[in-house]
C-alpha cells in the first residue's frame, strides 16, 4: 500500500473462476480503501463458463458486474441511468482495450467487457446449473456443460501475453455463450476433466475463433465501414458513409430501357394472371393520394425524371391511379446510385402475388459437396439494371405512379424537347401542357410482383441454355443428385457450380451467354466470374473451392455495430432490423443459430418502429451471443456424410424411443436430398399401395432397405407432462446427445427422421415463436460444438422405426410397417 503514487478508482480482474482468490481480493480492497481509494470498484469480467462457480453469494461483499449499477438504476430516473450505464462503459472500455492489441481483438474485448456488464440478464437468460440445486451424480458423458479452453492451446500459439489474455477472455466469453445457449445441464457433483467429445470440440472452437480473428485483421481497407448503419458511424466515417440524398448524375440508367418482354417466357400461371390488371389489384381499388417524397433536391428529381424519359423507363400519364415516393440507395464500394421506388403502400393493396420460385439462399448452396482433393469451380453471371430491362405490361402501368412533374420543368431542368415530352405521354391524344405524373414503363424494383416475375424470366433463361431444372439448387425442390453440374438463380445473377471439372462451367457459362445475348438481356461484364474457386456468391463468400464462410468485411461490419449498441443502446426498431437482416442472411449457412433471436425480434416488431428506444438487455444479450458464435458462419463443403440412419419418436403413453441403422453413405447422401424440402417424405420397402397420404405431404421418396434393421438404442419413460410437439423435440435432443458423446460422430453430415411435421419445419426453419424455441437452442449448441450438419427427413408414423422404441418396446425391429 505504500507504493501507490496515486489514488486509483477501479480494478478489473481478468479470469478469476474460483472461489479461492475471492477472499484476497476483498482484503486487497479493504487495504485500497485505507489509503484513500474510498470509490474503488472491482469487478469480476466472467462468470465461470457453465461451471456454476460464480453463484449468489459465492463472492462475499463483491457484487456481481452491473449489481450496483442495478441498485443505483432502481433510484434515479432514467437518464440518470444511461449516464451510469454510459460511464461504466467507458471505463471500461479503456481498461479492456488496449492500444497495443490488433483491431479485431480489441473490439471482441469490448464486446465482451460490454456483455459482462449485462451479466444479470446474461444469467438469467443462461440459466446456468446451480450446484445446490441441479446437480447428479456419476460420470460426466454430456458434451455439456462445456468448460473453459485448456491454456495449452493458447501457449501454442506463441501470442503476446497482451493478446493471449485478450483471446482467453473470447474463447471463454464464446465458451460461455455455448452454455448459455444449450440452458440448464445436469453435471456431475465433482468438477470432472473434459471428456475426449469435449476436448475435441473445445479444440475446434479454438480453432475457429483464431481463424475469425484472423478473417476480421484480413480487411484493410475501408470497405466495412461503408456497410454500417448511419446511427453506428463515427464522425470519421462519415467521408465513407453511403449516400443517400438523390443526384440524378450518379444513378445508373440504361440506355435504352424496357427491350426485354418477359411475358412469353413466365410460366402459364403467372402469365394469366398478368393477363389483367383484375389479376393484380381488387376492382374495388380504394383512392390513394399522390406522392411529394422525390429522395432530395426537387431539382435532382426532374433531372433524374427527364433522363428515364429519355431512356424509356418512364412516361407520361394523367390517369395514374397508384403512387409511391422515390428514394435513392448508394451502392457499396462506387460513389453511384440506385433509384426505387417506394410501392409499399400499392404493394399493399394489391392482390398477394406468387411466391418466386427456386430462389437462392445460402443454405441451398450448402448441398454442394466435394471430395477431399477436389473443388468447386463458380461461374457468375449478372444482368445490369435488371429491374429496368424488364417491359411493363401496359394496363398496369397506371399503379406506378410517382411525384407529379410540369413540362415546364422538363424543358427548363431536364432540357426535354416538346418533341421528346410527346413521344413520353401514355395517352397520345394528350397534349403536353401542365402537369403530368411519371408512370413506370418497366417493372419497378419495390413492387412486391416485380420479384416473381423477374425470378420466373431468368429461370427461363437457364432453360434455354441448357441448364436442367434437375440440377438447380433451391430449398423448395430436391437437391441435386448429379453435383457435377449445378447452378442457382437470385432474381438478377446466375452462378453455375462444378466439381472438380472447371471446364465445364465455363463451358455452361458460355452457353448462357449466347442465350443472354440471343433475348437482348444487357450483363454487367465486370461482375463476369469464370471458373473461379474464390466467388462471392448470395451474401457469402466461397473460399479454396470448398468452403462457405460469412465476408470478412460484413462480419466486421457487425461487430462495431453491436459495439456501438452496446456504448449507447438507443436505437429504432426499423434501424436494429436492418442490422438484424445482416445477421440473419449469414445465419442461413448455420441455421440452427437462428434460434439465438428472441427478445431483438419483439423489439424490431414494435409499432412504433421508427421511434428512439431503449434496447432491452435480453437483445443486447442476443446480438452478443450472435456474433461470438459467428465463428461457426463457415462451412466446409467436404465434410462427409456419417453412415448412420436414425429415428427419434415420442409418445405421451410412455416416453422418447431412438432407433439406429448403419447404412451406406450412398442411401444417406440419397435421403438428404429431401431434407428441409416442402413436402417430402421418405417411407421404405414393403409400403402398401393402398394407403393414402395426405396431399400436403408432397413427393414421395420409396427406399429400400432389405438386409438393414433399426436398433433401439434408447427407449426411456417421459418424467413430465408436455405437449407432443415438445416431446417429438425432446427426443431429438436424447439423440443428438447420444450420438456426439462420441467423438467419431463429430464433423460429420448427419440424416435423421421424424414423424412431427410441427418439429420438422421448426427445426427446418431454425427457430421458432413457441416454446420448441427452447429445445432448438439446445440443438444449436450441440451442431456448433460437434461441428455437425442436420439433414431431418419426415417420414409417416407408420414407417417410424422407433416408434415402437417410444411405447416402451425395446430391440432390435424390421423396416416394415407396424
């Protein structure tokens, strides 16, 4: 105590996870104290991960992180406690973020620090096992609950002692997180070392979160900065921020617009409905009022109005019976523009338009797979302003309207000729004097059936070049069988995939070139990708030819963002959604981490989404854990199938039955390609011919399996009441815990069925409203530790294998019916 030059006002202890050092600590803050540290604060950062050790009362007179800021909280006003909470941050934020650490490292230690700061709702929300309460006996088998990185791997690495303790803070953070996600585990009434299972994930954990970190040091440009929202951005950034006030120079604008009629080649369904404007919008259409909003300057907007004219993306109308306001949307990387048209309101009051079909998604594109020496070799093709090549139908063009605009205008600002304001006006018998309203010559991005239409066209095209709806990857048809060829469709690019055989998409790409060329479809050459094994394709990167992985820059993107709402936790519902979309389209290669989204979705759904509010804790928690579980945004295309069938039942007479079948990796891979499939279903062998399946079921997948016979391998009595949806989910869990106790099964693709349609679409889906919610998290955690692939096929209870297993009927059964 004599040596202190100073008086000092707060001490942060990293990795204290036993009760041990706590007395210590205490007489260390009674010695500060004595020598005038009378407003010391000295926190704990983490909780143990899952162990329990930081239980109530466990730290004597020290409170919990956030435990005295509560108290405080709970006797000032409000903005009295953003001021705390605001302050404790920063204090923070200077101890945990040093200025010798990398970048990356430093904002995952404020992300951290700021988690550990909302540790009330953390543990709450965690339910972190209480050793005095939830406690069993025997050996630990149970991938959870996981315990903390064994410091080796760190020393491995050869790190600063800076970083290294800045990586033990993630890895534990991450660790934690894990926890928090599976919930309440029993373990075991001794601490007991890490299982072989456990260890093997820890280590690909640690694997993981080193090459994350390695990813967001990658960018070195400016190009994240470019993708955060304007309430994220410094002042600094404002130089790179995306602009959106309007200026008619820097929209992009065809040519010659509207040369492409994509009506002959949509499918007769949507032509028949395009047929008509009755199709389209009620008859009964009530009134609406016209637009003022023109995105800026009223002088830009003529300008803009003047030069569509010209290029035949606009006319001239005076009977326009449908409105919507313009706004402009900076493009990323280029100081160039995009305008849209703002159709919510007529969207609205149209007539629900068809879903578009075999749209491209991450997740389609993760039944690519390829063997251990070989790679996938992408192909793209994009169309330039597609939106505007596409014809409007001339009897809806009336619904298009935007800001009414004089002639004058368009001769003093546009610099139109009468000649040209003529040649605009959709009623030739007009003449051009007065007032008229721009209508849409072409279909308007930001009308809800522009969409289905321009999908449905460029699926045409891929017909026309030869490309077989066989090999399409989509998640509302079945995957592939022959992956030698593959392609995908997303509204306005074409991607073309080819195993191991580079020649052949290139070959593919040059076909649809000619096709392109052949229908008048305009490309955009710079975006041209030709037999590559590094592509950006829908949102995610293909990487070496075999892996799927978020873009370093859109992660990083994210984590100052969540940063930033951790500093100052004051946003509107509709500005957090637009960080959540970000989240949520990465989230679609690992769907199970969907499950992760709660309280943010009630606070993005609020009605009153464009006013400031206060984040809840319970969201902030959220996006925390979101994005330290983004080390799992990558997929490695050649992860194997396991040669393992599996069955999972319930019933509410008895309980949960799994039944097991060791299979060739070809039926498996075969099966799979129903999964998460809109009506598929599997039944095997002997299947009567006269039973009838209900119609919503969809394609119907016969296998055989003569010679093969299901194991029981668990069958046990149900210890609660509970709806049966909730008893299908439980049993899948028993399985997935069964199955990754053993290390072999790890890294693995794995295919199981199900008889509950209500478990297969939430898991499918990868989250749900209800209470099944609960139970995905679980399965979450345990696909990310295990680092496994879910591929959940529903079959008829007739066929189940273990339904039997789930009525208390345990051994060894054939594949027929019951």
């Amino acid at each position: 105590s004599g040596q202190i030059s100073k008086p000092l006002t707060h001490i942060a202890i990293y990795g204290v996870w036993s009760r041990a050092p706590i007395a210590f600590f205490t007489a260390l803050r009674a010695s500060l104290r004595m020598v005038g540290c009378c407003k010391l604060s000295l926190d704990l950062l983490l909780p143990a991960p899952g162990l329990g050790s930081w239980e109530a009362g466990s730290c004597g007179d020290l409170a919990a992180p956030g435990a005295g800021l509560a108290s405080r909280r709970r006797s000032a006003s409000s903005r009295e406690a953003s001021l705390l909470r605001s302050a404790r941050w920063k204090r923070t934020r200077q101890l945990s973020s040093p200025t010798g650490l990398r970048r990356s490292l430093q904002l995952l230690s404020l992300l951290v620090s700021g988690l550990s700061a909302l540790k009330s709702s953390w543990q709450s929300a965690a339910g972190f096992p209480q050793r005095s309460s939830d406690t069993a006996f025997g050996r630990q088998r149970d991938l959870f609950p996981l315990s903390i990185v064994p410091e080796s791997f760190i020393e491995e690495l050869g790190w600063s002692a800076e970083e290294s303790v800045a990586l033990r803070l993630i890895l534990d953070a991450q660790v934690a997180s894990l926890n928090w996600l599976y919930g309440p585990a029993r373990c075991c009434s001794k601490r007991t070392k890490s299982t072989a299972a456990q260890l093997d994930g820890l280590r690909r954990l640690f694997d993981r979160s080193v090459a994350f970190v390695a990813r967001l040091d990658s960018v070195t440009d400016s190009s994240w900065e470019e993708l955060l929202p304007s309430w994220a951005a410094d002042n600094a950034m404002q130089a790179v921020a995306v602009q959106t006030s309007l200026v008619a120079d820097r929209i992009d604008v065809l040519p010659r617009a509207g040369l492409v009629d994509p009506c002959p080649s949509l499918p007769p369904c949507l032509q028949s409905k395009l047929s008509t404007a009755g199709e389209v919008f009620p008859i009964d259409l009530p009134a609406m009022r016209p637009c003022t909003g023109v995105g800026g300057d009223k002088f830009e907007y003529v300008k803009l109005i003047a030069i569509q004219l010209r290029a035949g993306q606009l006319g001239l109308s005076r009977s326009a019976v449908g409105y919507g306001s313009i706004f402009a949307v900076g493009k990323r990387g280029s100081t160039r523009m995009r305008a849209i048209w703002h159709g919510a309101q007529v969207s609205a009051l149209a007539l629900r338009p068809p879903r578009p079909q075999h749209l491209a998604s991450p997740t389609a594109l993760l039944a690519l797979r390829c063997g251990a020496d070989e790679q996938i070799f992408v192909s793209k093709r994009d169309a330039s302003c597609w939106f505007d090549q596409l014809r409007l139908p001339s009897h809806l063009r009336q619904y298009t309207g935007r800001p009414r605009v004089s002639v004058s205008e368009l001769l003093l600002i546009g610099g139109l000729s009468l000649e040209e304001v003529q040649a605009a006006l959709e009623d030739p018998s007009c003449k051009p004097r007065g007032s008229f309203t721009p209508v849409s010559r072409t279909w308007p991005m930001g009308f809800s059936w522009s969409s289905a239409v321009a999908q449905s066209y460029l699926l045409s095209l891929c017909e026309k070049s030869g490309l077989q709806n066989s090999g399409i990857l989509a998640c509302d048809v079945r995957s592939p069988s022959d992956l030698r060829l593959t392609h995908a469709a997303a509204t306005d690019d074409i991607m073309l995939f080819a195993v191991g055989d580079r020649l052949a998409v290139c070959e593919a790409a040059e076909r649809v070139d000619h096709t392109l060329e052949a229908e008048g479809v305009i490309r955009n050459r710079k975006k041209d990708v030709d037999g590559a094994t590094d592509a950006a394709v829908v949102g995610v990167h293909l990487e070496d030819g075999h892996v799927l992985a978020a873009p370093p820059a859109r992660c990083l993107c994210i984590l100052y963002a969540i940063t930033r709402l951790l500093q100052r936790p004051f946003v509107t519902p509709r500005e957090l959604a637009a960080l959540l979309g970000m989240i949520q389209w990465l989230d679609l290669l690992r769907r199970p981490k969907l499950a992760i989204l709660e309280e943010v979705y009630r606070f993005t759904k609020r009605a009153a989404d464009s006013q400031v509010a206060s984040v809840p804790p319970g969201a902030l928690v959220e996006l925390c854990v979101s994005l330290l579980l983004g080390i799992y945004w990558q997929i490695d295309l050649r992860t194997p199938f396991l040669p393992l069938l599996s069955a999972t039942d319930a019933s509410t007479s008895f309980g949960f039955g799994v039944s097991v079948a060791k299979v060739p990796i070809d039926l498996v891979e075969h099966l799979s390609k129903l999964s998460e499939k809109q009506g598929g279903f599997v039944v095997f062998g002997d299947s009567p011919e006269h039973v009838d399946f209900p119609t919503q079921l969809g394609e119907r997948c016969d296998v055989d399996l003569e010679g093969i016979c299901f194991s029981d391998v668990l069958s046990l009595r149900r210890r609660f009441d509970a709806h049966i949806n909730v008893l299908e989910g439980e049993a899948f869990v028993l399985w997935l815990r069964w199955l990754l106790r053993s290390r072999r099964h790890h890294v693995h693709r794995v295919v199981a069925l199900v008889d509950s349609t209500a478990w297969l679409g939430a898991s499918c889906k990868g989250r749900s409203s209800s209470q099944l919610n609960r139970l995905l998290r679980r399965v979450a955690a345990l696909c990310f530790v295990a680092d496994v692939l879910l591929y959940i096929v529903f079959i008829p209870s007739l066929w189940n294998p273990s339904d039997g297993a789930s009525r208390g009927t345990r051994g060894k059964c054939q594949t027929s019916s019951r």
